[in-house]
C-alpha cells in the first residue's frame, strides 16, 4: 500500500502487475508480452493461423489465413466454421456441460443460472423456432431485448443457422428501430413485453409495433419474450410469443457450417455524417480475436466468475458478455438492472452474491459511484475480485485511482481498453499480468494490433504529441463493411489519412498521443461524434431530429464536457417564424429527440438563438459553439466568419 501512495505523489504514477497475479497470468512479464507482440509482428499469417487452430474449433481448415486487398481483408479464407458451436457444443463434451454459462440476475431480484448443456438445448431449440418461420442462412434478424437471458440465447440461435443478427439497443425509440430494421432489410424481430429499469417496466413490444406501422415491409415476423407481462396486442399470424413457440421444437439443431467470411452480424454505430452505419463483422477473424483477447486481457481461466456490465444492445456486450467469454468456456454474469436510487450498491450486490473475479464496466459508471459515495461499496464483501476493467471513454486519472483503491481495494490490476464498433475488439489495452498501467492510459497495443498516431498525411507525430490515432495492419475482428454502402466504409475510414500511394491506414476517429515509454493516451473524438456516457452519438442525428419538429428551422449539437457522462448534449437551436421561445418549447424539443431516438440523445441543455455562426460558404462553425457551450473563451481564428456579430448576441443568449 505505501508503494502506491508514494507512486501517487510521483508525477508519473506507474502500477507494476502484483507479482501473485502475474505468476498465475497467461501472459506472466514485460518480457512475454514483448515476445508475443514481436512473433505477431514478424509474422501475423503464422502467429494468427497458430492461434485459430490450437483455439477454436473448425469443420474445414482455411486455404489461407490472410488475403488482404486493401481496404478489404478476408481471413481464414476458405475455412468454415460455426461461433455457437465453438461457444456451446465443444465444451460439452466434458465437465463444462454442466458449468454455468450464463449467470442472470433480473432486476426485481429474480434469477437463472443456465449450463452449458441446458443453453446449448436452449439455443437449438430456439434456431429451430427462427427455421420454422421460415428464417434461412443469409436472412437478417432483428433483436430488440432488454438484458435478459434470452438476447444472448437469441444471438447464438442466429449465429448457429447463419442468420446475421443486429441487435438494436433496447433504449432507442420506435424511429431508430425503424431506421434499423429497414437498413438491415430485416426479417424478423426478436422482442419483449418490455424490460425493468429503474424500477420501471420499460414497454418495448410497442415500439416494435409503432416501427411497423410507420413501415418497415421486410419484417414479416415478430418473436416475443414475455417478461414484464404487460399487455401487449398481438397481431395473428404475425407475432409469436417465445415460450409457446419454443417448446414445441426439437433440441437437436446441428450448427451450419459457415465461411469464416460469411457476415455474422451487423451493429449500427453512429458516424459523423447521417444515418447511423451498418458495422458488418464476420465469422471466423471475429471469432478467433474476440476468444484471444477475452482469454488473454481478462485472464480468464475454468473456475472464475467474470462479469462485464455492459448492456447486449452494445459491441462491448456482444464481444466480452456473448461470444468472447463463451468461446473460452467461461461464466459470464448478465444483469438486468442499473445503479438506481433504491438501489444504489447493485452492483456489488451482484458481485457479492456470485463471487464475481472479474469485472468490466464504464467511466461514467465509477464516476456515478463516487459521487454516491464509498460507503456504499465499502459496505459490500468484494473481496473476489481480482482484476477490474473500464471502456468506452477515457477514463480520468482520479476516477482510475478510486476504482483501484475503493473497488480494487489496491490489489487488482485495471485494464483501460480501447476499441470501437468498427475494431470488433480489444486494440490498446494492458495485458494485466505483464504491462505496468498508468491512470488514464490504456497503455499498449495488443499483440498483432500495429497501432501508430500521425498527422492528416500519415506521418508519425513525434512521441508527446497529439495525432491521429490511426491502425497500420488489417487484424481478424476488423470492420469489413458498412452494409449497403461500401463507398461510406471506404470513406469514413480508409481516406482521411493519406499516406504515400499504396498505403492504407485505418482512421479511428480519434485523437491521441504517444508518451516516451510507449503508451498511448486517447484523447477522445476528432470528428462529430458525441460520447456521452460512453454511447456514441452523431451530431447529426440529433440535428436531424430536432429540425424535424415543426417549429425548428435550424438546429446545431455540440458536446461540452460533463462531470458524470464524459461529454453532454448542447443543442443551439433557430425557430421559425415568430415561435415564441420558452421553457416549454425546451420541454417539448427534448421530449421531441427522445422520441425520435431515445432517451440516451436527450439534450442536457437547448439555446434558442436567432443565428448560428457560418462560414461565408455556409458551414456551421461547430468549434465557436464547442467553447460557447463549455463556458471557454473564442480563441483561434473567427476570420472566416460570415457575421461577427453573431457571437456577441450567442454569448447573451
Ligand atoms: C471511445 C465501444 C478512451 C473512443 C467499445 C472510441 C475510449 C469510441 C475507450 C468507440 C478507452 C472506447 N479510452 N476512449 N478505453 N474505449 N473509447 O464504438 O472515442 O461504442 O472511438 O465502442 O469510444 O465507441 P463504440
């Protein structure tokens, strides 16, 4: 302990891994860590091929483990595999068939442990339930749950018959369903009577119905959980209720062999630009990386419990909740609920009860927990913990350093890890028993991620300087397309930085530097994205939606930093007319956005302005807003200004 506390007065406070966790660790030293990076590097063919036969299972070997034409990268071309069956009927073929899978706690306290037999019944009984309504390898599915069970069993069902799943946040609205489902050309829905949130049930077969109505042709089916038991209406010969459809059918429903190309799902994730985009991930690369850095940055082993908070409807719930733990074997723990004022310690409840060894959650979550108070935790056994992790934004050093010390009780070594929708995977990340961290640094790239931060030509900024946090090799979970739109992946990711001829760098979005050891420190979205509590928003999405309501005429949305959600919504909106400007309208706006996307885009504060400031070319200044909305002075050049007075009577505003 005093090791820690004289390190923290240090400038530069640096964690070496605990030597008795490093001595148990798969990768146990700085010195492994360098070996494995450097065979990755020297030869990834051979150190992913390697990898992909000692770890999953394959109905055919592939003919090739790359071929890469950028920007388009196929891995284990030619080889076929199936993800639910290296997540369910390889380990059960020993004393895992009777280890528990998934380990579910509802919010009202209710709870459900289900095996690895008892899931893979599950899972075959419910693919054949998607077949007998006509659903065919190729065919998307819609899932629209809340966090129970059933999603995960949902997913694997439709991995298992080759059907891609896109899973859509159960929070989004009817109209960002919509979109979805359209885009997708979805077949069918998966939904529920409604989820429990904070105390509340959360109705989410009528937003299904809603989304229909207002036209999405290409579903012909929906499939629903009963949960809550509310009512809901059910259209004849359309909608099928889960627990009548499922066991009517067989349990034996073999995996379909697939290319490991093959699309296993697609995720929307929002852009800078439109609509959000269809993030298309395949089978086999996407596999193979989500089970390696499950295994390797979590240490995962036979007799832990992990648990990782994240909610299904994210990347981070289908790569480190579903198939990474799966694929490895493991008992992952799925919760329904929230911190919620009647119960603000939940989550060490859950932790408490199951005996949890490894847990995985937000910045904005440890930032919520502080303010509440570490009575709270401190009031909890977490003594089962051995080793904490964070993603989905940068996460403050003083935020890190209570993390460490209240939940980690300054034993557990912290993984910060950095990745994205697009990246499918865990890309810069300590590996816990080998990499010393450094609050707020997600330390290193993983073995076989060649990572680099450079400026708009692709030139490698010196270390201490900010850049562009860029990928320089392809890696097997990587982004293969965006559905539908092939120009658009190309575009958002491949042509922003150019390097000499030849050259393709993928573009994250994000800024970054490179301190003198090597680590890198994200620094957050270069473009227009908002990250609010770790969810990512396009601004323009929520343009959009406001200037959809009839009294808006122009609308602009910028982020300014929030305490507790890394970054809030500041929407400067223009009325039309003579709109009498009120808090009413602002009521209205905001219920307006959550209508139309969700309450996770509801704007933490609307300004009614006359004007917005444009480039004489017409483009909104978003960087003035930026400070306006975040209290800071102008700086930098407003040359370029259509109309200086604009600022002053925003400033009044
Ligand atoms: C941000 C979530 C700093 C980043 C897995 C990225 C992070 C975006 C971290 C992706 C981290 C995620 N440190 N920033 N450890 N993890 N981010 O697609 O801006 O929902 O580009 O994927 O979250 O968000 P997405």
């Amino acid at each position: 302990m005093s090791d820690t506390i004289e390190s923290i007065l240090q400038e530069e406070r640096l964690f070496n891994p605990p030597t008795e966790f490093s001595e148990r660790a798969y990768v146990r030293s700085g010195r492994e860590y360098e070996q494995l990076y450097s065979r990755a590097a020297s030869n990834p063919e051979k150190f992913w091929g390697e990898l992909a036969e000692q770890e999953l299972h394959w109905f055919k070997k592939w003919d090739r483990v790359l071929d890469w034409q950028p920007p388009f990268a196929q891995w284990f071309v030619g080889g076929q595999l199936n993800i639910s069956h290296n997540c369910l009927d390889r380990h059960l073929h020993s004393w895992r068939r009777n280890k528990a899978a998934i380990i579910w706690e509802g919010e009202p306290g209710d709870s459900r442990v289900i095996t690895y037999g008892e899931l893979h019944r599950e899972v075959c009984q419910f693919a054949n339930a998607l077949k007998s309504l006509g659903v065919q390898k190729g065919d998307r599915v819609a899932i629209y749950l809340p966090m129970i069970p059933e999603a995960a069993i949902a997913m694997l069902a439709c991995a298992r018959i080759g059907a891609p799943h896109s899973v859509v946040f159960g929070g989004f609205s009817a109209e960002a369903l919509r979109d979805r489902l359209v885009d997708a050309e979805a077949k069918l829905v998966i939904t529920a009577d409604g989820g429990f949130r904070k105390d509340k049930a959360i109705a989410l077969k009528q937003e299904v119905d809603k989304a229909l109505e207002h036209g999405a042709p290409s579903v012909e089916n929906v499939i629903v959980v009963q949960r809550t038991k509310a009512d809901v209406t059910m259209t004849a010969g359309r909608d099928y209720w889960w627990h009548e459809l499922k066991p009517q059918q067989s349990a034996h429903c073999p995996a379909e062999p697939m290319d490991s190309e093959d699309m296993l799902f697609i995720l929307y994730t929002s852009g800078s630009t439109g609509k959000p985009k269809g993030v298309v991930h395949t089978t086999g690369g996407y596999n193979l990386y989500t089970h390696m850095t499950t295994k390797w940055i979590f240490d995962l082993k036979d007799t832990d419990v992990y648990w990782c908070t994240a909610d299904v409807g994210w990347i981070t719930g289908h790569s480190y909740i579903v198939y990474g733990p799966l694929s490895n074997g493991a008992t992952t723990v799925m919760y329904e609920g929230v911190p919620r004022p009647s119960n603000p310690g939940c989550f060490w409840d859950v932790i408490e009860k199951y005996g949890v060894n490894i847990f995985y959650t937000a910045p904005t979550a440890i930032r919520a927990f502080i303010r509440m108070g570490e009575a709270i935790p401190n009031a909890r056994d977490l003594s089962s913990l051995r080793l904490l992790g964070t993603v989905g934004e940068p996460i403050n050093p003083e935020a890190w350093m209570w993390y460490h010390r209240v939940i980690g009780g300054g034993k557990c070594p912290i993984v910060d890890t950095w990745w994205q929708t697009e990246t499918g995977g865990i890309m810069l990340t300590p590996l816990p028993g080998a990499i010393p961290t450094k609050p707020g640094s997600c330390t290193r790239p993983f073995p076989g991620i060649v990572a680099d931060i450079v400026d708009l030509d692709g030139n490698p900024v010196e270390s201490g300087q900010g850049g562009f946090l860029v990928i320089k090799q392809p890696w097997p979970s990587m982004i293969r397309d965006v559905y539908g739109d092939t120009d658009r992946f190309r575009f958002t990711y491949w042509e922003h930085i150019q390097p000499k001829e030849g050259q393709y760098l993928y573009f994250a979005g994000d800024g970054a530097r490179r301190d003198a050891d090597g680590y890198f420190w994200v620094m957050g979205r270069v473009d227009d994205v908002i990250n609010v509590s770790g969810h990512r928003l396009g601004t323009m999405e929520i343009e959009s939606a406001l200037v959809s309501h009839p009294l808006v005429a122009e609308a602009a949305v910028v982020g300014r930093p929030d305490e507790l959600t890394g970054e809030a919504i500041f929407a400067f909106v223009s009325l039309e007319g003579n709109t009498e400007a009120n808090e009413d309208l602002k009521k209205e706006l905001v219920k307006h956005v959550t209508a139309e996307i969700g309450a996770i885009a509801r704007p933490a504060e609307i300004r009614f302005t006359d004007v917005l400031p444009k480039t004489r070319s017409g483009k909104i200044m978003r960087r003035l807003l930026r400070s306006l909305a975040s209290g800071q002075e102008i700086s930098g050049d407003t040359s370029t200004l259509e109309d200086r007075t604009v600022l002053d009577k925003l400033r009044e505003g």
